[in-house]
C-alpha cells in the first residue's frame, strides 16, 4: 500500500456503496451486506465526527465516556444526547418553533439548536434525545420518516418545526441526516 494516498470521507463512501452493490449482485444475505457494510461505515462516521462510541446498557454512566461524548445521564430520566450546554427545557416560542407538547418535541429543540446544516443521528441516539423508544414503525419503513405536515405526524413537525427534513435514512444502520 502507498503511503500517500489519501482518501476522502466522500470517496470512502462511494467506495463502501461500491462493495455493497457488488455484496448484493453476488446474492450475499441482508443481514450478512449489513454487517460487512455498517462497521466501515461506522469507522467513516468517527473520522468524520459524526460519531462517537459510548458506553451503555447496565454499566452506563460509570466512567466519563458519556460525557466525554457529549452526552448527559439526567439523574430523573434517561441520558440526553448533545453538549453539555444542551438542556430539554423548551426554546422560547419563535418562528417555526412548536409550541405544542409532542414526545418528540426535545428532538426538534435539540435541532433547532444545532448550527451545522447537517445532523447526523442515530436511531439510538434520537432515543436518547426523546427519553423513549422509537416504534417499530421508525426502524421497519421508511415512510414514517416522510417530511409531512399533514396529519398527526407529530414527529416530522417536531423536525419540520426546527427547519429540518430527512435525507439520506438508512434503516439497516439506523441513522438519518436532518438537512436545514
């Protein structure tokens, strides 16, 4: 391997979409494309800052990885992801900021916070940002992930409302960009 030859983080990706197509063409299983496809992936996340491994399940909060992470615990809840300045109280009201009460109102605060024009996060992450399971519904279609206004979709207005919509949902690595 040449030492000098750099890649970018777009070229790594169009690289690892590359491999996945050619996974697929030669009848490799779902779930065997996924685990080969989703740990680079990862790996290209993290260089990017797009991720940061955590500690979780029964050991979690017991060493500085949360916070080092920019995550949280809330001693009355389950931890918040963001920075440490990040707090679930809401906004004042403004423009396109809802002032409605939606179990998936601290997701849009905590987009309406953000600077960046995209954020990326994880399904679990998103979790952590609401304080409860995402339904099934999130993880198994795609449409729930639809920019939609209309109807009792409290969860796109809650991303809507801070100016943001889905691109780019990738159900079998369980992530979604929020584009301004």
């Amino acid at each position: 391997m040449n030492s000098d030859t750099r890649w970018s983080a777009q070229e790594l990706r169009d690289a690892l979409t590359r491999y996945e197509e050619e996974l697929r063409a030669a009848g490799k299983a779902r779930n065997t494309v996924n685990t080969y496809v989703q740990h680079p992936e990862r790996f290209i996340n993290w260089l990017e800052g797009r991720y940061v491994p955590v500690q979780s399940g029964p050991n979690w909060g017991r060493g500085t990885s949360a916070q080092d992470a920019g995550l949280r615990l809330n001693s009355t809840g389950p931890p918040r992801y963001g920075p440490a300045s990040f707090t679930p109280d809401p906004p004042p009201a403004g423009p396109g900021v809802s002032a409605g009460s939606s179990r998936y109102d601290p997701l849009g605060w905590y987009l309406a916070e953000r600077q960046e024009a995209v954020v990326h996060l994880s399904f679990v992450a998103i979790e952590r940002i609401i304080g409860a399971p995402l339904p099934d519904s999130a993880r198994r279609h795609r449409p729930w992930w639809a920019n939609e206004r209309a109807g009792n979709h409290v969860h796109a207005k809650a991303w809507m409302g801070a100016g943001r919509r889905t691109a780019n949902v990738n159900l079998n690595a369980g992530t979604v960009d929020f584009v301004r």
